[in-house]
C-alpha cells in the first residue's frame, strides 16, 4: 500500500473511508508484485494500480461495494475464458486481489503506520484475507519491537506478530497459511503480511556528471541517493538535485562509517565513478569485504586490469574481486550520462532478480519473474 498511502492517509484524516485493494498474490506473468494497491474514493477517485489497466474496472467495482459497507473480498483474476479484454489478465498471469474498506473505526493504527513509513521505521501490516470465521480483514501492525491491533484471536495475534517480524527483518511481503485459529501446521486461514521497510541505499562515489544523472536514476528505482566525494568544490548540493544527500568525505571512510553504525545492508548498491586509484581503490577494499548487493566501477578495460592488481596488492582474495562489476554496466551502447545510467541500472536489476540482459523479443519464457 506504500503507493497509496499518501491519498489513503489524506482520506482517513478528513474522516472519509477510502476501499483499498491489494495485489497478494501472483501466478505466472503477472504484471504487478504483492503489495501494490489500488485506491477507491467515495468521490469516485482513483489511484494506484493492481495490474497496469487489466482488471482495474473490476477491482473498481468492489472497491465501490466495499465503500458502501461490503464485506472485504479476496478475488482472482486470470485470463477470461469468454472475452480476455474484460477483466482478464491478457498477459497470462494470475493474480488475488484483497479489497476492503478502510476507515478511521477499522483501522484506527492508519495514522502511526504513516508516522513509521515516513520515518522509514521498518513496520509490518498482517492483515488476514481469507478465514473460514469471522476474521477476514482484521489486522496486526507489526514492529520490531512491538504490535498493534488485533485479529480477535490472541494464538492469532502471537503466531502472525512472530512470523511478520521475521519476514520484516528479511524485508520480504508474502501470504501465510495457518489453522483456523493460527496452528502453524494447519490450513483455512490465509494472513498477507506486508512489509514496509526502509528504502534500500544506493552510495554514488565521485561527483562527476555521470554521478548526477545516477542519482536521478537511483532515486527514480526508489532507492534513497547519497553521493558522496572528498572534494568540497564538486560534492555541492546544487550539483546533485536528484540525490537525498550529499556528503563531503574521503569515500573509504565514509563507507566505513556507515557499516559501523549498521546503517547499509544486503540491500545496498554501492557505484564507484571516481576514475581515480587514490579514491576508487581504497573504497572497493571496504564494499568488496562487506555483505553488500551490488558493487559497480566505471573505467576503461585497461583501468579495470589496473585496478584489479591494485586491490590484489592490497590483499583481496579472488574471491572478493568477483564480486565487483566492472566495467560497470550493461552494452547498450550508451553514450551520455543519462543513457549510462540506464545501462547501470539495468545490471542492478538484472542481477538483483535473476535476469540475463538479453532482449525479450528473442526469448520464449514469461516476462514478469
């Protein structure tokens, strides 16, 4: 819901109710993940999407039910048997969709999960979309160190709060399964739990123009954008429009800083730009040695061979160095700034789910992973 949650909230505020229907499922090419979220207004407005415009009309008319104090309804949408433009999937995917009314009486803890996402307190919301009881849309808001609301059931409550926060830690969304009243072995009761951490980090070394149009793409994918170079004159805010923070440091040491406080992850996507040994090298020792998602440098071939003996003279394992992309990016053919960008960003993506960087016209697989 954190694409709506902006209107979602604005809503709740004015005391309105505002339906809510959520992707928690998919099968197949299905074009949206779990988590993404359509909203319903009782003016009749609308944002978010749940399938990019395939069954946003049916999802529509529920949420209009749901508003005038329907039940909440968990609903499949495939491929249409009669007519595959009506309210079929036409890529081929299968996806449930919940959809529920929300207001101030039902979820009274809207406001302080706000609070949280905004904050970027990592927080849960475990709603339970399918019961063969009662249950059906009540909730748990899950942190790390405490919870809110309830389903009705406390062996519920302690199952799903215990659960949520595991998959909170691993910043992971998914549908559990349990008995009617939350034996972790039974079946019947379906809780989606949806997870609200913080946005993953991209740190950009060297305050070059490639770094700028970077910037504006890492924070496009909805990563959160610190640039960081040792030389005041180019690290300037006005440079980096695109970028959440910028911060005047030796590279190395900044990077260092920051695993100390706990304050990067898995997650992390690290891009050296510098061109120069005197920075780039002594910053790839720290991010290759770190548990980190990505570690990029840009260079020519003979600076990447460079490079690698540098950091093979300061003690790196091969190991270590085959965790480094370089040179950075995909062949695109890029040219400008911007257009390397892309291309640096389509091997974080590729690499984060599993892609080959080949063109999908000469593939035969499903195209959503």
């Amino acid at each position: 819901m954190r694409d709506v949650l902006d209107e979602v909230l604005a809503r709740w505020s004015a005391g309105e109710a505002v339906a809510v229907g959520t992707v928690v499922a998919t099968f197949s090419s299905a074009p949206r993940a779990p988590g993404a979220a359509m909203a319903v207004a009782a003016d009749g407005t609308v944002s978010g999407s749940v399938s990019g415009g395939c069954v946003e009309g049916a999802v529509y008319e529920l949420g209009r039910e749901a508003i005038a104090g329907g039940r909440a309804v968990l609903q499949r949408y495939g491929v249409s048997d009669d007519d595959a433009f009506a309210v079929g999937l036409t890529c081929g995917g299968i996806i449930d969709v919940f959809v529920q009314r929300v207001d101030r009486e039902s979820f009274p803890e809207l406001g302080e999960l706000a609070e949280s996402v905004r904050a970027e307190v990592p927080v849960a919301v475990a709603t339970v979309i399918a019961h063969p009881g009662d249950l059906v849309g009540r909730r748990v808001v899950v942190w790390p160190d405490r919870a809110a609301g309830t389903t009705g059931s406390a062996r519920v409550d302690a199952a799903v709060t215990d659960d949520a926060r595991g998959l909170l830690a691993g910043g992971r969304t998914a549908t559990l399964s349990y008995g009617p009243d939350g034996e972790r072995r039974g079946e019947g009761m379906r809780v989606f739990v949806n997870s609200y951490e913080p946005p993953p980090r991209l740190l950009v070394f060297g305050a070059i123009d490639f770094a700028s149009a970077m910037a504006g793409m890492g924070s496009f994918l909805g990563y959160r954008v610190t640039v960081c170079d040792a030389r005041p004159v180019f690290a300037t805010v006005s440079r980096f429009p695109g970028a959440h923070e910028v911060v005047v440091d030796w590279p190395h040491r900044y990077l260092s800083a920051e695993l100390d406080a706990g304050r990067v992850d898995e997650r992390t996507v690290v891009c050296v730009l510098t061109h120069d040994p005197k920075f780039d090298v002594p910053v790839l020792q720290v991010a290759l040695r770190a548990k980190l998602g990505y570690v990029g440098a840009m260079g020519s071939r003979r600076t990447h061979d460079d490079r690698l003996a540098r950091l093979r003279e300061a003690g790196l394992t091969e190991a270590e160095l085959s965790g480094l992309a370089s040179p950075i990016g995909l062949d695109l053919g890029a040219r400008t700034p911007e257009e390397t960008a892309v291309s640096i960003a389509a091997e974080i993506i590729a690499l984060r789910w599993g892609g080959a960087g080949t063109r999908l016209a000469e593939g035969s697989g499903r195209i959503h992973g």
